[in-house]
C-alpha cells in the first residue's frame, strides 16, 4: 500500500475531520519513527492471526486447502496433513 492510498484511509477512518486526521496521521509517523521494527513485527503478526481466524493465506488472501499426509493417514481420529496456498505462498 502506497503512503497516498494509507493517507486516504485515513482521511476516510477521521470522517474527513482535518483536526482529526492531522493528529492520527501525526500519531502513525511518531509511533513508525520510535520503533519501526517493532511496529513491522505487530502488525505482521495482526495480519498472521487474522488470517488464520479466517482460514486465508496471510501473503495474498486467497483460501488455504488442505492437503492429507499420504504417509500418515490419521493421528487420534483426525486426518493429519497441512494447509497449502493454492497461489504457492507455502
Ligand atoms: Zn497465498
């Protein structure tokens, strides 16, 4: 997402309150500067748990299928396998 498309979001998220999107804006670069790292590293892991909330790929969205290990069929009742990306994320 590009700094124009975030800013629109923004601007949208503050009901086009110049007040209120001036500070939210001003909030996010204070908060990106402190820590840049750190903000990377929480929003990333947002995104990982939300898309694993919603059974989706975390790198594009797309559902996750899930595959059967054709070695070990079953493990306490439950087909053991793994959830693949049909784009090839992993
Ligand atoms: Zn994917």
């Amino acid at each position: 997402m590009l700094p124009r498309e975030l800013f629109e979001l923004l601007v949208e998220y503050a009901n086009c309150n110049p007040k209120e999107v001036v500070e939210t804006v001003s909030d996010l670069l204070k908060t990106i500067r402190e820590d840049s790292d750190k903000y990377i590293m929480e929003l990333d892991n947002l995104l990982e748990e939300f898309a694993e909330d919603n059974d989706i790929c975390s790198v594009c969205g797309n559902e996750l299928e899930f595959v059967k290990d054709s070695i070990a069929e079953e493990y306490q009742g439950s087909p053991i396998g793994q959830r693949i990306c049909s784009n090839g994320c992993y």
